[in-house]
C-alpha cells in the first residue's frame, strides 16, 4: 500500500534519520495492519543512534473491506487549518480509491468515519471487531497488572496474583508473550532456559519479563497448563507420524490442545491412524478408559469435519476471487487488494484451472487464466528485491544477442555491486548442481563487465548523522511530536 519517508530528529540525541510511514492500510492486503491499528502502533519511529522513539502522529487511512468500513485518522496537527486538514483527508481517500480496482470502489470509502485522537480510532476498530467494553476494560486491567507485577519486588508478586486472580487466564500469559517478543526473548526459549539455565543471557530490558513469565509458568495453574499443552503438541511436532499424533492426542488433556492437534495433523489423519485408534479404544485396560477414547474419538471426528468445511468453504472463497480477476476491469489492481488472500490454496486451485481448461481445450478460458498467471507473475516482480528482478529479466534473455541489448538498455545499473551480486549467485546455483543456469549467469556477467569497461570503487553515499536543533528552536515547516520526535515537512 501507499508509503512516503518521514525526516524525524530525535530530541535526545538530535540525530536525524528516516523513515518510513504509512499513509494507507488495507486490512486484506496486508493482514498485520489490523493489529497495528488495534494495538495503535502505527507510524512509530525508533532514534537509530540512542532508541528513543514514539508515535509520530501522522494521518492515515485504514480500511477494512470485510466490515465495509474506512476510519480516517487525521490529528489536529495535521494541517495548519481545516482547509489544509480536509485536504489531507482528499488526498488519503483519493490514494485508497486508486489502489482498488473499479468494481471494488464502495460508497463508503467516500465517507470514512473521521477521528482526531488514536485513542478514539482504536476503540472505534475494537468495536468493528466485536469487542465489548467490558472486554476492553480488562484487558487494560491486564496491562496495568503486568506493569504493576514488573514493579514490584518478586517476593510480592505471589501476593498481587492472588488479588487479582481473575485477571489472570490464557489471554494475560498472551500478553506476556507478546511482550517477551517484542522485547527479543522468545516465550517458548525463556521457558526452556528456565528449566535448563536460570543464567540463560537475554537483553536487560527482556529480563524482567522473562523472570515474571517464569515464575507464573512455574506456580499458577494457567502456566502449567501451558506448559504441559506444548510438551503435548511437541511429542507430534518434533516427529510427525499417526503414531505420534495419537500418543499426544490421548495425553491431552484439555479440548484446546485436541483442536490444536487435529488442525496440525491433519495430513498424518489416514486409515491408517483410525485404525490405531480403534485399537487403541478395543484394547483399553478399563471401562472408564474406554468412554474417555471413545469420547475423544468422536472429538477427534467433529473437529476434522468442522476443518473440512472450513477448507471447503475456503475453496469456494478463492475460486471466487479468480473468477473476479478473470472478469475485472483491472485485474492487476484486484489481485494487490487481495494479496494475502493469493496463497497456497488459491495457486493449488488456479493450476487445477488451468489443467482442466487444457484437457477440454477451452481456449477462451485458457486464455483469461493465463491472464492472471500474468498478472500474479507481475506482483511476484513489483515484490522481488532488484537485484532479483534484474536477474530474473536477464535469465529470460532467448539467446546472447538479445541479453546484450537488454544489457546496453540498463547500462546504468551495471556497476561493482551487480558484478558482485551475480558472481556470488553463479557460485551458489553452481553448487546446487545447476550448471546450465551458472553457466548464463557467468556469461551475463562477463558481458555486463564488457560493456561497463573499468571503474573505480563506488564511493560511500552514507553521511553522519547531523544533529537537529533542539526542540525549543524548531524551524519554520517542523514541528514535535507529543513523543518529542521532531518531524520535518518535506
């Protein structure tokens, strides 16, 4: 989606950097923008030099096409005047129109429900997504339990736990995992640290996280029912086969962890598994065991159906799409939209398409496929590093002649690092045992050296950072952000 470069200056250090922001969020095309608005972590820069950071308040647009809604968040420091903010306002709808295709434009992207405070946009979106105040409330209760836990001396945490006690169940150990991530110490590795190495190193800021997490999964009752779900899972994970997955399946011991199974070992689910398990349930030692198999067959059953389903109902959904893209006005458009809708399973059905047009011999629907395996070969481009795209052009080059021209046609880009670039690809496809590959791509590189003749090395671009002015001296066109972060108008 639409992103522009910010010039921030950090108030502490006053080094200048940039970054980017992102001015248009479409939670379809890129599915981690929903948690980004949710959390209200959008267009948040981190000083480089010294880490200082925080929102830079800038105005966006954020569409959910599921909900049929658009939320504008335009601050009031977004222009000068409302002439100037309504401005803003045009250009961020006019830039989600343009990124959808014709048939895809909505009235109500014309009206996107407006908000000056991110405070007022996230709970706006909380709501789009069916949650309640009461559920907001607690999980703020949540968060400031876990900054109260961190707080506090270790010896009182068992006391504050017990105060709270209601507060604490799967959703508040997910929150400690997230914070854990974000802090660089993985959950899953604190928790095996703890058990082998109390010493194990991690960051002084993922320190007090990972001593709270540790505690919790050692003496509350939520923790050791994590635990014990992924040494379960594990027995599977770590060597998939019917056998495993069953031994897993009859230790767990709770309907989370079975669900969880049965979505992962969907492909080890054969006759063959079944009839283990009917084994399993004729050979029990007692009566009391055999109900508890039995139940946890029929478990087992009503989750593989409801998977089922929901794969079938996925497959209507995707078959769905290509039959848009096949009929849209600009496809190329559609399929951006739709980007993380473009996965496995609709490749899977696009290329059973195309076999079956091929096998009736219909032209016409061979052609609007081809159509849009063109069109997904050119977001596949737009998505590739240059280097790559630069390689796979010149791999497509039928013979020596015409990867001669198109290397004259980009003779700019010919420079030490693309030399560099391909002669460490030519080795690593030549020790795959490619050689016909390694062979073009040696050959495209001597050619590229030819026609670029000798150079000296290229000098760095990268300057030292320049230290801003201080906040109380902003120039005319900056201005601070409530996090400090100066903000220069380009």
């Amino acid at each position: 989606m639409p992103t522009a470069i910010a010039r921030v200056s950090c108030p502490v250090c006053h080094t200048e950097f940039q970054t980017y922001i992102e001015q248009v969020l479409d939670a379809r095309v890129d599915p981690g923008a929903k948690n980004r608005v949710l959390s209200g972590a959008v267009n948040v820069a981190v000083c480089p030099r010294c880490g200082n950071g925080g929102s830079l308040n800038l105005p966006f647009i954020y569409h959910d096409p599921d909900h049929e809604v658009a939320l504008l968040y335009l601050p009031m420091e977004s222009g000068r005047s409302e002439i100037e903010r309504q401005r803003f306002a045009g250009v961020l709808t006019q830039q989600l129109m343009n990124s959808l295709a014709p048939e895809e434009r909505r009235g109500y992207l014309l009206q996107p429900e407006t908000f000056v405070t991110m405070e007022s946009l996230v709970r706006r979106a909380l709501e789009i997504e069916g949650v309640t105040e009461e559920e907001m409330q607690r999980s703020q209760d949540q968060r400031e339990l876990v900054s109260r836990l961190l707080e506090a001396e270790p010896d009182a945490w068992d006391a504050l736990i017990a105060e709270n006690e209601s507060l604490i169940d799967e959703g508040f150990f997910g929150l400690i995992q997230y914070l854990l991530q974000v802090t660089g110490a993985e959950p899953e590795a604190a928790s095996e640290a703890g058990a082998e190495d109390e010493e194990a190193p991690v960051s002084a800021e993922a320190e007090p996280f990972r001593r709270l997490y540790l505690h919790l999964i050692e003496k509350h009752p939520v923790g050791q029912r994590l635990v014990a779900r992924t040494a379960v899972v594990r027995i599977f994970a770590d060597n998939p086969s019917a056998e495993t997955l069953l031994q897993a399946l009859v230790e767990a011991t709770d309907t989370e962890t079975v669900n969880m199974l049965v979505q992962m070992g969907a492909k080890a689910m054969d006759y063959r598994f079944f009839q283990l398990l009917l084994q399993r349930v004729e050979t029990a030692e007692t009566p009391e065991e055999q109900t508890r198999l039995k139940a946890l067959r029929r478990q087992v059953l009503d989750r593989r159906e409801v998977l089922n389903k929901a794969g079938q109902d996925l497959a209507e959904e995707r078959l769905d799409l290509l039959d848009k893209l096949m009929s849209s006005e600009d496809p190329l458009k559609m399929a951006r939209s739709h980007l993380s809708e473009i996965d496995e399973a609709f490749m899977y059905l696009l290329q059973t398409q195309l076999q079956e047009a091929q096998k009736l011999d219909d032209k016409p629907l061979l052609e609007a496929l081809n159509r849009v395996v063109a069109v997904l070969n050119r977001l596949s481009e737009e998505a590739m590093p240059p280097e790559m795209l630069f390689v796979r052009r010149l791999l497509a080059a039928p013979d020596e002649e015409q990867l001669v021209e198109f290397l004259r046609e980009n003779q700019p880009l010919l420079q030490p690092q693309l030399f560099e670039f391909l002669e460490a690809l030519e080795q690593e496809t030549r020790e795959r045992g490619d050689t016909g590959v390694a062979d073009r791509l040696a050959l495209a590189r001597q050619k590229a050296q030819e026609l670029a003749g000798p150079m000296e090395p290229a000098a760095s671009s990268l300057k030292a950072p320049t230290a801003s002015r201080p906040a109380a001296d902003l120039d005319e066109g900056q201005r601070q952000t409530p996090s400090g972060l100066i903000i220069s108008r380009r």
